[in-house]
C-alpha cells in the first residue's frame, strides 16, 4: 500500500506545481501517480532489489522522481513536498474534490480568504464573500455551494474500484488459513454496488479465534471497533471498515443470502417465506422447528419456490416478482466480452503505446481493441486533429499487419472520442470520422446547459452518421458531480431511430450509464455497449466494474454490442 501513499503526495506535488502554473512538471507527476497506484509489486521491493536505477524503469519515472521515491522509502517523507505544503498550507485533496475548483482558484481562495479546507470555503460560500472576488461572481459560488452539498451526500462511501481489489487481497489471505472451511464476500460488495459503505466478509470454520485474531492484525487495520467469535469489524487505514462474520457450515446458505442483502431484497423474500407457513433468517429456512434449507444459497431460493438471484440483481426491484414466474433474464456474463472500443493511447497522452495496449487487450482474451484517442478540442487531453488520425490510421495498419503474423484473430481499430461542441457539431470534419472504423462522440465541456439545450445537443450529435456511440451518456462523476441535465427518454428515442449505441462506460468513477439507465435502455431496445476509457494498459481491468454494472442493470449479452465477433461488430458499423 505504499505505493497509494506515494502516488497521493505526488497528485498533491502536481496540483501545487499547476498552482504555481509551471509548465510540463504537473503532467509528470500526474501520469506517475497513476502508474504508481496501478502497480502490482510494491515499490519498496523494486527499490530493495534494484536501488534508484530500478525506480528509473517504472514508466515515466527519471531521476528526479525516482530520487523523491527514495527519499520517502528512507524517510517516510518527501522534503520538496513539504516545502510546497509549507507555502500553500491547504487542505488540497479536500478541495480538489469541489467541482469546479482547481489549484488556482485554491491559491486565489487562500491569499484572500484564508481559505484553507472545505469547512472555510463552504462558510465563505455561504456568507458570499466569495462572489465578489476577480474571476469568481455569483454563480460560482452557487455552484461551489452545490458541489459541497454534494460531497457530502457521497461521504462515507467507496468506489467499487478502490475497494474491490483490497477485499479481493483479504480474501485471498484469508482463504489461505488452514481451519478456514468457506470465505467469500457478501454485502454491496457482492451485489457490486458501485459504491460500499463497508466490506463484509463470511467465514465457514470450526476454529472462529485463530480466524478473528487473524483478521483483527492484518497489514493496514488501524482500529478495532469489536472482535468476538462471531463477528469482528475493523477500520483499515485507507478509511474504510471491513466486517466478518463466522458461521457454522450448516447455515453458510442462508447466512450468505442474508448477509449479501440488499436489506430491501431481504424484507421482501422474508415475507414470501413467511406467506408460506415458513421462516427465514441467517440460521436457515425454517418449517416449525425443522430445518429445511441453509446450507446453501441455491437451495434457499429454490425452496420458496423461485429462480436462484444473481447478486447484482438483488435491490427489490423486481427481481423477485420475475424470478416466482421463473422469468429472469439471462444477464450477461463476466466473460461475454470480445473487446474494448474505448482506449486512449500515447497518441493523446494516455500512458501507453498502441502496440502495448493491442498486447494487454490480447491477454484479456480479447478479438480487437479500438484505440479512440481524444480530438482536436481538448487542447489539455493532446487531443488529436484530422492529419494527426490519418497518420494514426497508418501506425494502426502497421500494428496490425505485424500482430496479425502472431495472433491473426485479433484486430485493432481505429476510433476517436470526439468532442460534442456546445451547438451538437462535432469537433472533427465527417470526411476524417469516415476513415475510422467507428467513431464514439461525448460531452467534454460547459456541463451546465439548459435540460432541453443539452438533449439537443446531444442528439444533434446522434444524428452524424458517422457517430457510432455516445460515451459516459449522462456525465456524471461519482462523488463529484451530479448528472447534467437530459431528457433521457427523448435520447433514448433517437438512439433507436439513429442506431446509434451508449455506452456503459466502466471507469470507476463514471459506472455511466447507471443501472436504472442501462434498464431503460434495454427496455427501449436501445444497444449499449460496455468500454473502459482506459488511459493506460492497466485500466482494461475496470471492465469487470463495467459488466457489474450492466448486470445490475438487467442487461443481456444480446443488449450489448461488444459480446459480439469482430466481424458482426464491424457489419453493424457499416
Ligand atoms: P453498504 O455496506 O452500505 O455498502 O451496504 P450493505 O448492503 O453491504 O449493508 P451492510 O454492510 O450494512 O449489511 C450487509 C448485509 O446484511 C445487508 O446487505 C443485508 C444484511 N442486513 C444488515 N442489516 C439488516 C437488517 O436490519 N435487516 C435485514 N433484513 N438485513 C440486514
Ligand atoms: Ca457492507
Ligand atoms: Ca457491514
């Protein structure tokens, strides 16, 4: 995990430098804190077993950088960091956070409000003192207002990403202890809510103590609220809890539907099991004092006379209803997808090059990647002009002459993530979007426009033939900015008639389209499809999030477009 700490200081040092405008520095630093937080072997073992010329081979990392790792290996703490910390002394991660606020305005806020972390500024909002300031006025600080009101409505949760990969780890370890007879994770983890509350875990085991001082002493647990023989919970240091729970083997059924929830999804099956003369808890199905399901899951469902639920389902929205008439759909599954069409390459400054992204999308078993850099508008992203796709064009047919001696089945594409301008023109001339293989169209800028200006917006961009998917539909930013406004039928009415495909978009923090959107979708009989938005080969692993996603929301593999061969996939672009 010392990795994350280190990748936090330098998201820090980058917004400091972006606060002093140097040039260049910022980005550097940006792009290592990435590549450090996506990094499987902790960088104190590549500096234990190379010194400072290991470090100098993680991607992006020179000498300066690699020396700042070191230092914080040795000393735990970063002296360029703290004197930069020492200038500005703000809570910037904090602030950050706020929609809308960058280091600018952050040092602005600072030199003439004193503003140094969310509490400051919401007061100064609130008592509009910020309105008045050079380059702020009122409706930034409306929208600060707004922002912070949101903050704090998601405080408390986690991603699925941050959080899924340290329960996974947990798990892994636990199930390595000799009296552990079952483990598995339960709660929104299961369910894979986008975002948890707080882990949980399930331990079948004879031996409940070695288990629980086990869990209690993992690396990184920095409080424990309680440890009992049946249930112990703890906070780990990245601040959030994980709870574990021990259960005889009997009852490892039951106590695994009840402990994976939803509490909603639960009320309502307790209350069929009772309209059956029955009774169900965490113990088992109960008929009278006999016991008649518990020992697994499958075997409770199917005692009150339904469908077995896959997790993502459970949320009482129907689910149940449809599973009594044996009628749940046949949602997609994890290993359904044949490729990824939404990756960014070193060409816009993603961190990796295309032949490096075609290698990993290779690994994951995939038929074709597309690469659909950014486009001339986004000036900040490297966005790319119609020369610069055209030579991409011919990069990409090199790659794929070579690959295709090794792997003749797989197949990259060409795309682009074009920006939606604020009239729905797109920021790319039709005669260069027709020399892709498909190109996506999203909203990058001015997310604040009237409902209906928004939905034409949109739409108008649906209408380009060439436009083939409409990226994160809705926009929205998990614990940090809302959706903006749309008429979500009105777009869903003009993907149908346009043909034209939305997508799930799988980056952590996006998870957009969300379920009850991917469920109105398919019920509109509109196609989706699911992409990462990968800017470096170690994000294609956020598919995962993506198809949990889309099963939470009821989607089929027919709904979406890359479960599809690469020949189908490329029939319907034409
Ligand atoms: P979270 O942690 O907020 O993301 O959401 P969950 O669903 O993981 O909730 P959690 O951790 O409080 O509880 C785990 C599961 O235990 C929950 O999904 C259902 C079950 N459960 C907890 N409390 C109750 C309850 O009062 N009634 C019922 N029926 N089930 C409960
Ligand atoms: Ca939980
Ligand atoms: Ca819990």
């Amino acid at each position: 995990m010392r990795n994350q700490e280190i990748a936090n200081i330098f998201y820090e040092i980058a917004d400091y430098l972006e606060m002093e405008d140097v040039a260049f520095k910022p980005y550097a630093y940006q792009k290592v804190a990435i590549t450090l937080e996506n990094l499987e072997e902790d960088v104190k073992e590549i500096y234990k077993k190379g010194g400072l010329p290991a470090l100098e081979k993680i991607p992006g990392v020179g000498k300066n950088i690699a020396q700042k790792i070191e230092e914080f290996i040795r000393t735990g703490k970063i002296k360029y960091y703290k004197d930069l910390k020492k200038k500005t002394p703000v809570n910037i991660r904090e602030l950050t956070l706020v929609e809308g606020i960058g280091p600018k305005k952050i040092k602005i806020l600072y030199q003439k409000l004193e503003i140094r972390n969310l509490k400051d500024l919401e007061k100064a909002a609130r008592t509009h003192k910020i309105a008045p300031l050079f380059s702020f006025g009122k409706k930034t600080e409306k929208n600060i207002l707004e922002a912070i009101k949101f903050l704090k409505r998601s405080k408390g949760r986690f991603l699925l990403g941050e959080i899924l990969p340290r329960a996974k780890e947990v798990e892994k370890k636990i199930k390595k202890l000799k009296k552990v007879e079952k483990i598995s994770m339960a709660g929104s983890v299961r369910r894979k809510k986008e975002t948890i509350g707080d882990i949980d875990f399930l331990v079948a085991t004879k031996k409940p103590k070695k288990i629980m001082d086990f869990f209690v002493s993992l690396p990184g647990v920095v409080k424990i609220w309680g440890k009992g023989s049946t249930k112990s919970s703890v906070r780990l240091k990245e601040g959030f809890d994980m709870d574990l729970r021990v259960v005889p083997k009997k009852s490892y059924g039951s106590a695994f539907q009840y402990f994976t929830g939803s509490k909603e999804h639960n009320i309502a099956i307790r209350k069929i099991a009772i309209d059956k003369g029955l009774k169900l808890n965490e113990y088992g199905l109960f008929k009278g004092s006999k016991i008649i399901a518990g020992k697994n899951e499958k075997g409770i469902y199917k005692s009150l006379g339904m469908e077995w639920i896959p997790p993502e389902m459970r949320e009482n929205q129907g689910e149940i209803e449809s599973a009594l008439k044996g009628k749940l759909p046949k949602i997609i599954n994890y290993k359904d997808i044949r490729g990824d069409l939404h990756c960014h390459s070193n060409w816009d400054g993603g961190a990796n090059s295309i032949k490096e992204m075609a290698e990993a999308a290779q690994k994951m078993g995939y038929q074709y990647l597309g690469i659909s850099d950014h486009t001339k508008f986004l000036r900040i992203e490297h966005g790319l002009d119609e020369k610069q796709l055209s030579q991409q064009r011919k990069e990409i047919d090199r790659i794929n002459a070579k690959c295709q001696m090794i792997n003749a089945k797989f197949k990259i594409l060409q795309g682009c993530e074009a920006n939606i301008l604020n009239d729905g023109s797109i920021d790319i001339k039709d005669e260069a979007l027709k020399k892709l293989d498909y190109a996506i169209a999203g909203i990058h800028s001015s997310f604040k426009m009237k409902k209906s200006e928004m939905t034409e917006r949109i739409i108008k961009a649906m209408k380009n033939p060439y436009i083939k998917i409409i990226s994160h539909p809705t926009g929205r930013i998990l614990k940090r900015r809302d959706e903006y406004q749309i008429d979500f039928d009105k777009i869903l009415r003009a993907a149908k008639k346009t043909k034209t495909i939305l997508e799930i978009n799988a980056f952590p923090e996006r998870l957009d389209l969300n379920d009850k959107n991917i469920r109105r979708a398919k019920e509109a009989g509109v196609k989706m499809i699911i992409d990462t938005d990968s800017h470096q080969k170690d994000h294609l692993r956020f598919m995962e999030f993506g198809i949990a996603q889309a099963r939470r929301g009821w989607a089929e593999k027919k709904d979406i477009i890359n479960t599809q061969s690469l020949e189908k996939l490329l029939k319907f672009f034409r």
